[in-house]
C-alpha cells in the first residue's frame, strides 16, 4: 500500500493550486460583480478570461481517463485535483472541467460516433460551448429512474420528441448548444432497457427552456438549472447514443466517474469551509476567549477533520477500484461516496456557518450558497435513499443467493 | 395537570385555522407575486387586505401577556396561537403579531414612556407603522451581547449615536418608522451595565440603511435584514429607556416571550413541513411502491412527529413556568427551547425537502425558503452554544456554590 | 393548561421522595451483597424489610389505575412516582410496583375470574408472591408477536401446553408462582385471533428453568431473565383469561399504563444519571479545570436536560390522553414514549459513563448495570423499529385512506 | 497511490484467516466453558494449544516494526493482519499478539537495558509469561495523565513505590509476571517530566492485586482488569527505564503503534458485527418478510460498511504516515484514529444487537460482551474528548502561532 501521490500528480497538484490561488480565488467576487451586472444570464468576461489563462498553462481538460484527448490521467490521478478544483464553485471551468460537460464529453468519446464527437466533441473539448443532461423530470419520482415519461418517439429518419425535464443544470447559459436527452423510446421492452439517450441541440424547434429552477433562493446564473419542454421537436434517427434502449447502460458508464468529481469537489469544498471555521474561530472573541476555546467549538473543527479525510480516503480507494477493477466492480464502493462526501460537506459548512453567527448565513461569505450547492447534490444522481438501498443489498447478497431478495427494495 | 387547551384558547385556536386556511394560504402566492413585480421592498395590498379582515374578525394584537391593550392572553395561552400563525411566513403580520413588532410593542408597553407610547406604541398596535431593533453588530462577535461597540454619547439634551448594525429585521420595508437601538453608553459601568435602548426614528439623520443581508440568497423582501449605519444620528436624551445602563435589563425581559413566539413559530413551520412529507411520501411511487413505504421513509415520518410532539410540549411547558413564576426562573427552559425548536424544524424541513426530490430545494414548495429562515434562528437572538451552555451551568448549579464556576463558561 | 402536579400527587412524591432517600438508596449496596453471598437466586432479607416498611407507610401498590385495590391513581398520577421509583432498579419492588407484577395484576384484575382473583391477584398484591410474563420466544422473529409457535391444545377440560419461551423476567426468582403464558390456540382463526393467555403455576410439571439470560454479563439476580421450557405442561381449561384466541385483545390493554410505568422509570434512571454526571463534573479536575469546564462537556450536560425534561412531557402528555381518551386513542403517544424514553436514558447514562472514565464502566458506579438494563428497553415489548413504523403509519394515514396502504410496515 | 496489500501481507492475511476459521473461531466456546469450569483466574489448556499451533505455523510476534526479533513488518502491513486477529477477542493471544504485552514488548525492545531484555523481554517473545501495564488511577481523573499521584521515592539503590492504581489490565492472570509502573519520582521537573516507568514484578513484596474490575459485568476472566495497591514496594534503581522522569517520553512513543493495534482490532470486530447483522437479517421474518427488508434496516447495513471502509482507511492512512514520517508527525491521525474506530465498533454492535432481539444481549452471541469491551475503548488510552481536542488544536494550531492558544484546552 501506498498513500502518497505520485510524482505526476504531485506536480498537477501544485500546479493547480498557485493557479487557483493567483487567478481563481481573486476572480470569485469579480465573477459575482460581473453576473449582477445587466443580464445574469450571459456568460461572463472574468470565465473566459481564466479559460484562457489555463488552457495556456496547460491545465486543460484534466478529466477523460484512458483517452488521448484529456490529460490521460487515471481516475484516481484526477481525484485530488478535482478537489482542489472544487474549493471554488468557479473552479473547474476555467480548465474545462466543469459538470456537465465532463460527463457529456465522456459519453461522447465513450458512445458517439464520428459524426457526433466531429460537431460536438470537439467544440466542447475546445470549450467554445457548453452542454447539458436532460434526465429528471417533475411529474414522476425519478429517484426511480425508469420513472421517465418523458419520449421520444420514430417517425422516419427522425425522432419526435415531447416531455418535460427539469434540474437541466447549465442550459440557461447561451452557451449551451448541445443536450443529451435521455428518455421514453422502447416502452414494451424490459424494464430497463425503454430508454435512450438522444442528441438534442439546444436551438432545435420545439425546446423551450421554461425557467431557471432556484436553489435555496440562489439561481446559479448563468449556468441554471432549467425546466425545459420539449414540444415536437425533431432530431435525425442518428442522435440516439449507442442504440436504441441502452440510455440505462450509458447511463452506468457515465456515472462512475462522475461521482468521484463530484465528490472530489465537494470534499474540496468541506475543506475550503474548514480553514474558514478555524480562521474565523482564532479570530473572533467572545466571553474573553477566542472562539476556538469556548464550548465544544474545537470539537466541532476536530470532527470535521475527522469527517473530511475519512470522505477523502473513500473516494480515492472507490477510484483506485474503479481504475483497477471496473466500475462495475466498484458498485457499491461508488454508492458509498455518494452518501458520504455531500453530507459531510453539508455538516462541515453548517459548522462553519455556526462560526460565522449570521455573517454564515448571508453573502459575504460562500458558505450559504456552498451550503445550497452541496444540499442538490443528496438529490442529484439519485438521493441518498437509493444509494444506501444499494449498498445494504450488495451487503447482504454477500449472504444470500442474489434471487432471494430480488424484490427486496 | 392538564394537557388541554382552555376553551377561550380552543375557541381562537379554531378561529385562527380558519382565517388560516380561508385567507392566509391562499395569499401565499400572491404575496410573492406582488413582491416579485416592480420594487421589491414595498409592501404589498395583499397583506394589507389581510390585515383589514383579520382586526374585523377581533384577531389583532393577540399577543401581550398581562396587558390590557392586547388579548389579554398569558403566554401559555398565545403559544399555540403562535404556532399556527407559524405555519405561514406570511402567518404573522396579518394579526399584527409579527416579529419584531411583538417585542418592540411589548419594550414599549412595560418601558415606555407616555410620550414613546403616543408616538410609536399607538400607530404600532393599529398596525400602522413597523419597527426594528438594532442590536447584532458586524464587527464583533455578537453572542457575546457586552462586546457591542456602537455608542451613544450624551450631548447636553441629545445622544449622538455612531456605528454599525447588522440584521435589523424589517428596517428595509418602508412602513418601519422606529427602531430600537441598543449601544454603549456607559464604558466605564460594570460589564451589564454599559448599554442602554435609545428609541431612533427610522428617517433621523444620519441613519443609513445600507443594504439588505440575503439568507441562503433569500432577501426576504420587503422585510429584509438590513445593515443600518449610525453616523452622527442625534434623538432627544429622553429617547432611552428605563434609564442609561440598562439595556440589559431591557433585553431579559424582552427575550422571554419572544423566544415562546419563535419557538412556536417554528414548531408551526414544522407541523406543516410534516405535512408536506406525508403527502409527498404516498403520492409519489418509485420502484413500485409508494415513497412512504420504501427503506427508512416512515421512521423519518415517525422522528419527526416525536420531535414535534417534544419541542412544543417543552415549549409550552416553558410558557407555563414563566407566567408562573416569571421570566427569571423560567431561565434553562427557555434556553432549551431556544435549542431545540429550531434544529426540530430544520431536521423536519430538511428530511421533507429530501422527501421531495428535486421539487425540494427549488421555490415551487416553501420548504426550502422555510429552511433558510429556521437555519437563521440558530443564531439570533444568541447561538445554540450560548444557550447550551447557560442550561448546562445552570444544572452544575444545583451541585456547586454558584462562585465556584464563576467564569467557567 | 395546567402542569402542576396536583396536591394528592405532591404529597405523593414527597413521601416517595423521602422513603427513597432514608431507606432505598442506603439498601442498593446492602442488596447488591445479599445477592452476592451464597446462592444468588434467593430473595434478599433487605428487600423483604423494605417491602414492609413501604406497606406501613401505605405506599404500596400504588399503581393500578382505576381500580379500587391500589391507590386510585390515574396513570397520569402514578407517572411521576414510577419516575421517583425508577430511580433506583431496587426502587419499585419495595412499594409492590414492580414488572411484571403491575401488568400481571392488572391482567388480573380486568381478566381474571374470581377463581383467578383469589388464588392469584390477592398474594400478589399483598406482595407474598411474584409472577413471570411468558411471551418472547427465541426461535422466531418475536417482534412480530403473531410469530409466537408454543401453543396449548386443549383436551378435554385442560390445556396442554409445549414450547419454549426466554426473557421471562422474574420467573428465577422462587417467589416466582404464576406465570402468564401466551401462546397459538387457534392456529385458524384469523392472525390476531390465533393466541391466548392462560395461567400456569411455576411449578406444574413440565415446567422448567432451564437457566438465566445474562444482560451484557449481568444476571440480574435473584429477579433473572428466564428460558423455560414447557413440555406437555396441563392446566385446567378455565386457566385461559377473557377467553380463546383473546390473547392479543388482552396484550393491548396490558401494555399502554406499562409502558407509562417503564418510561417514566428510564426517565428516572436518566435524572438520577444525570446527577452522577454533574457531580463528577464538578468534583474531578483536568488540565487545571473541573471536568465542567473542558471542551463540550457543559454541552452533554445540557443536552441530557433537555432530552430528559422532554421525555418527561412526552410520556405524561401519553398518560393523560390515556387517562382522558383510552389507550387505542393514544396509540401513536404510547409508541412515541416507548421509543424516546430508553433511548434517551441510554444517552444520558452513556454521557455519564464517559464522564466517569474508567470508573463508568465497573461496578463502583450502576452506570454500566443501568446502561444495560436500559439496552433492554429498546427490544423489550417490541423494538424501536415495530414502535416507529406504528408512529409513522399513523401519522400518513392522516392523509390516505387506511385501506390503501394495508400492508405497508 | 496504491491501495492494494503488498503480497507480503496478502499471504499473511490469508494464513492468518485460514487459522482463524480453522483453530480460533471454532475454540471460542471451548474457551468459554474452560474460564467458566473451576477457577475462573486460571489460563485454559485451549489458549496454550492455540499458542502452540500457531507458533509452529510461523505466526507468532507479527507486530514489533523496525525489529529483527518480530516479522519485520512495519505498522501498515501490521495493520490488517490485527484486523484479523481482532474478530475474536480470543484471536490475539494465539499469536503472541495481544495487549498489554504488545506494547509492553516494544518498550522493552527499544528502551530495556539488555538485563531487562533477558529477563522480562525474552520470556515474553516466548510467550511463557505475560505483562502488565499501570498507569491510570482511580484516584484522580486519568484523563490528564500528569495527574498521577502513585510514587516512587528513591532510597539508596532501590525505588520505594507507593500508590494505587487500576485498570491494570491482565495482571489477574497468574502468568502475568512482570508490570511496567508509571508514576510520580521528580515532582518538582517540569509538567512531562515528573513521571517514570519502572520495572516491578507481579510477586514483589507489598504488591497486592485488589480485585478485578468487570467492565458491564464481564469480568474478562482469567485476563482481567486489576485494581493494583503498591505498599512500599522495593525494586532495584536499575528498573526505571530509559532514565528518570521520562515516563511520558516514553509513553508517546508506545501509544503510537499500539493505537493502530487497538483501532485495527476494532474494526475487525465491527466486521464480524456487520457479518452477524447480515446473516441474522436475511435469516429471520417478520411482518412475512426477512428482517433485511422492513423499514430502515438496510440503512443500517449500509451506513456499517460506509463507516466500516472509513475507519479502516483512516487507520491505514495514519499507519502508513507514521511508517513514513514518524509517530510526531503522524499525531493527529493517530487521535482521529483512536475515536473512530472505537465509536464505529460500538454504532455497528449496537445495530447488530438490534438486529438480533433479546438474542442480542444476551450471551448466546457475543455482541454485548463485545460490545462492553468497545465501551472501554473510547476511555482507555485516553478519553474520546482529549483526542478531539488535541485534533482540534492541531487544526487550528495552522492558523495561528502555537503560542497563542497555548493554556487552550
């Protein structure tokens, strides 16, 4: 066994790091100044400056394990820096590795064909767009996700597509060209193998996007996170990804990976909130004494540390199986990350934020809006719910023949 | 003993549903209607209205406990009524019992005198004018309440107030007229006795309402929580209350029924989170069946109820002892309701936002806008530490000569 | 409202209070070495002298709710003193109010025919017997009671009874005469209508011992956790109580004003924990400081406050609604105190271990024996788990139609 | 990184788990019966024919880092192999690895004259003798270990020691015969320099073993926890080790290994917890269905192999530091180690427990026997509460000069 980082990754790290510290931290608030500006809703100078300033230092792309168009790196080389990435809620779009995008353009490579990676792999790789995943939908409860209503149907050469999807997170921002649409095409199939997964440009007729959805009252431009109609809008048969009724196979590939960027970030975040916990602690005073020494405050600091580096190791090692072993292999210990790190995030900023007394709570501090992001993310890829359902069952299969519980949710 | 409520109390408790049901939560959409279009920070016709049917009904000024110019309901006696009109954001206002004109008022009723009553006590109880009280500072740590800075200088027959003032709720709406001030006046008096309450007119030169603080990006319009600076701000001498030096004083009596109010409140807001949770959980179905019978969805369902049933029976019971046996004895429970009432509701608000998937954390339900305002309440008024940490001293109490612990904290 | 204990009650829980202080405390170590010496299964010299004091000073058999052969209490009443008794696990045999014995009687007096009446409830109350109640079975799920496989067939005008009960508390102890055993009568009927209770004298034949269930090491002597074994064991027929396959109908009512008496008991345990705690807190210095004033010490203090005070309105707020509106009425309340009470005094007294150190965890301390004791509580009479899903069912069912979520759990 | 066992340690685990399930698991009844037939203080005929077995496979003193007289494997390769050992609370000793005599064997290793290397070490290696260890002190609360009163008072070539000390665990073993002795000798040095350790044989005139301390009721037969009284024992100046009033120099660096031992063997016993937990849920029914599949128990599956992977990652994370950089180096994870694994153990215990009914604390399985020996772990070594504290300070210590927060505990 051997817990430290290589060499290689040693060096992206730092990397990374003067990077945020010079350039990304110092844009946070230009950043804010620039969306309240006029529109919130277009893309802003600041973004597409520090774009610039990284694909020039060459911190582009870091993401797609085992393909020559990213970095190269394994997942669990990319882990760490996605977290540093994630200290900032700015922080990984400057070097194009902000979600969606990431998860779409691994399907791309993944999945899509010539055609396909031609018109929109490669500008998304260049970062000239953006792009989205329309999957959850209001009306059904798509924690169950062959909950979908949503559809589309053949007619011709084409495909006809109508329903209502929301949390379509980035599609308010101009920039967005491009939707991976996942819905309804084979309903007499097996149960999960209805759906597919369909190209969609965002400026096809028919796509209405509705509005952004707030979260906790913040509205995340000018990335949002769309309602979005889809009213008879056409696309050619070709769209579709991979084939006919194979959106949940897709799907399972996306995912893995997904989730230990997600997670990276969120420890990021946690650990970002961390040092504000501590540095306002040793910095305010009350009763005489220094926050830090008052109560159980350092008890507080102490679990969080606790908390945060157990979140960490977890990840790493479901990313070093992942890379080893498969996703597939690594199922439950994914499931694992995704109950895990958004909540100890979520416990490390509510401390912090108790720290602050009501400077926590409003804007001149991140951490309500980290708090809010953080919150989606028990929801987001599925709740929480499902995910500890999945581990239990992997769990006690270890005990049972797998047809026994079949049924068992 | 008897757990049930008085007939007089039963009879306004089913009067107060009732107006509830037939006009609050109705307007609950048009409220934020009317606050969305045009300028925010104006008061909107629909509260007006509100308030025009409510006093026609005789459901005005339900609070103020052992006086004649309200109900003349104990605290016991309001409680429950604070709790349904906690249901509703918008709950309060209408029966004029909204923070913090329900403090203000009551500071006036006990502290005022005739010439403060005329001008500020009068219009407030017709619902006339609002009020606000600046006490939380930005620069210090404010739990500690002694380590207050903005000041009051005498100058012959006026103060001169200077400083800086943080979440002074409601001083963003046009309608507040007064507010209530709480500084140093006295450096050089024993530590409880440095500050006084100076009654400052909202348009008194010199105040500057800064801007509104959001909480969690909700600006609670056109309440808000303002940041107010004092420059130079001249009131006549006779402005204070009770006398210089006794701010303090002011406030204990002050907290009391404020905190049974809140608590109530909360508990409200929780009651119906609940509600929501339990509608949600057999409405939706995944996997089959319906939330409400997948994994541990009804032991949420069920740890709510009982820490529902908990907190409101505590707060009652702390409703009790102070009519009783007053405010001051009644000291640890309403530090422990302080505790608990609001991490009751936030745990309730935060398993229905789960419950409710993605529709959670967005604004088509109010559980998330809920939260941001409970999460607030952990840390006005003093954070849970500090409550935490008188309940405890207060049972070492029983076991130690009270000097022993003196400066234990 | 009202929640003052009324003067009959005050009086009460001075008396008990007193008796407590003069003669109970001082016998726990007396017990703790008559247990100790010789054989451990014989009752104590000290609890016989207790028990006839108490019964001099008519304290005795003060529980038994409506009924002319107690004290005339409501459960409401008796509450606080089971609490005051429960502080001490030798502090409710010396008034005649112990478990099993107070639900036995009060089976008794409901079911019993006057045959069962004399032979049985009168030694009983008079305190010259004891009684076991026979229902967990260790071969299946016993938190499903419809489980339950012993069975007694009739033939002719007897039962005859097999099968294999444990956590027959009680039945160790040779003053053990009477034991109610519940098992399948009517393995047609429908799934509640299977079972009956039927009395069995400790020493039918066929009825045997086989041996003592350890609790986390302790025996609980002489009282003991039996496993006993009934083979080919015959009654008379009249021995069934209330009648055939009534065996659920009577555990209903049995065990709402026991569950009453067991909660307010832990609470008891709780309080009396909670003194252990303060006191070394004060007493026992660290790094200069008492334990006190060390990190978040003051904060587990003031958390057992509240969860103890809360329990309390809790379980009381149950025995009035049983009181006023029957056990099937108050249904959720009873399950809502089964599941908070020993949990809380398990917290309460695991804080209190933890301030202890070492200490805590040996016999120097009863803080380990309760802790265990308490552990007890959380599977005994059907485990947290059964008790939430009831809470939980209930609380939906507000909102569906019952049929429709039929077989949820 | 490299999270996979060197293969090395893969053929140790898999020699070390074939032994388990061949020898220890099936003894541990035996071993039971053996303590409970006769003498309870008397070592059993199966511990020394385990030892014999396992010795002459070649597992015998796995622990010892960086000596040529153990297996030469360092604290990270030691890790899992005490995992292992730990799922039985017999499964230590067969290997000549069991505490006290671990650490003890260490101390000697690094800081015995060769005298007491022949004399107490070899034997031990050997496993013909076992040790002891006393520090804690009933008088004084242990926490701070500078409070420790026992002394010695040098008279010409011999200690004079005095006091009484407890916890001593294993010295009521009658092969336990030699005891590593801290106490007070230079009580005017400073703070940490005060107290040494000396060399005092179990059968030194004046030392009398008081009695052994149960822990819940378990007397952990014939090991045991003593209470030691120490009356002007005389030993030869010679057994201080390493030097005068470097007892807690010495103490830091036997804690550090010994730690990751302690937390390893946790986890291994939560592991089989979880193992039970499993098998008992799929195994029962209630409400016509496996246990598995009612309510929230799958969470509680999930939420054990979530903390599970957790604390075992911390642990070999804290292990691979102190290989890598030292045990000072490694300090705050060895204290975030020390509350994990311990309150982990306990979480998943308790839901086994649960799992298992009345089944569960009783001692037809070991859950509450195990159960009560985790309970001490959160004690021993040092309470939970100093170990958040030191990784609290650590944290915080990043953010200000040392100095500042000095007094701050």
């Amino acid at each position: 066994m051997d817990f430290a980082y290589s060499a290689k990754v040693q060096d992206l790290r730092e990397r990374l790091t003067a990077f945020m510290e010079a350039n990304v931290y110092p844009a946070e608030k230009v950043f804010e100044e620039q969306v309240a500006q006029g529109d919130r809703w277009q893309p802003t100078q600041i973004m597409e400056d520090l774009k610039a300033k990284a694909k020039a230092e060459g911190l582009w792309n870091l993401f797609l394990p085992e393909s020559e168009l990213g970095a190269g790196l394994t997942n669990m080389e990319y882990a760490p820096l996605a977290e540093i990435m994630g200290r900032s809620l700015i922080g990984s779009e400057p070097f194009n590795c902000a979600a969606p995008d990431t998860g779409n353009m691994e399907v791309l490579v993944r999945y899509g064909s010539e055609e396909h990676k031609r018109t929109w792999l490669e500008p998304l790789l260049r970062g000239e767009i953006r792009s989205a995943f329309a999957m959850t939908e209001p009306g059904v409860a798509s924690s169950d996700a062959t909950n979908m209503e949503a559809n589309a149907v053949r007619d011709g050469d084409e495909w006809v597509i109508n329903g209502r999807k929301w949390w379509t997170s980035g599609a308010c921002d101009p920039r967005c060209k491009i939707m991976i649409f996942m819905g309804l095409t084979n309903p007499d199939a097996p149960r999960h193998q209805q759906h597919s997964m369909i190209l969609v440009p965002t400026d096809a007729p028919g796509v209405k996007i509705l509005r952004p959805l707030p979260v906790f009252g913040y509205d995340d431009a000018p990335h949002g996170h769309a309602e979005v109609l889809f009213e008879n809008v056409r696309v050619p048969y070709e769209n579709v990804l991979l084939g006919e009724g194979r959106g949940f196979e897709i799907a399972q590939g996306r995912l893995g990976p997904g989730r230990i960027h997600h997670c990276m970030r969120s420890i990021g975040m946690a650990e970002r909130a961390l040092e504000l916990m501590c540095k306002r602690s040793v910095s305010r005073t009350a009763f005489g004494k220094p926050l830090a020494r008052l109560g159980g405050n350092i008890d507080h600091i102490a679990n969080s540390r606790i908390e945060i580096n157990q979140a960490r190791l977890l990840t790493l090692n479901a990313a070093y199986m992942m890379d080893k072993a498969g996703n597939k292999f690594a199922q439950s210990e994914i499931a694992q990350i995704k109950v895990v790190a958004p909540n100890v995030a979520l416990q490390v900023i509510d401390r912090a934020i108790q720290m602050h007394g009501g400077a926590g709570v409003s804007n001149d501090f991140p951490l309500a809006y980290w708090y809010a992001m953080q919150r989606t993310l028990r929801l987001a890829d599925g709740p929480d719910e499902v995910h500890r359902a999945a581990i239990g069952k992997y769990e006690i299969g270890k005990y049972v023949p797998k047809d026994a519980l079949r049924s068992s949710r």
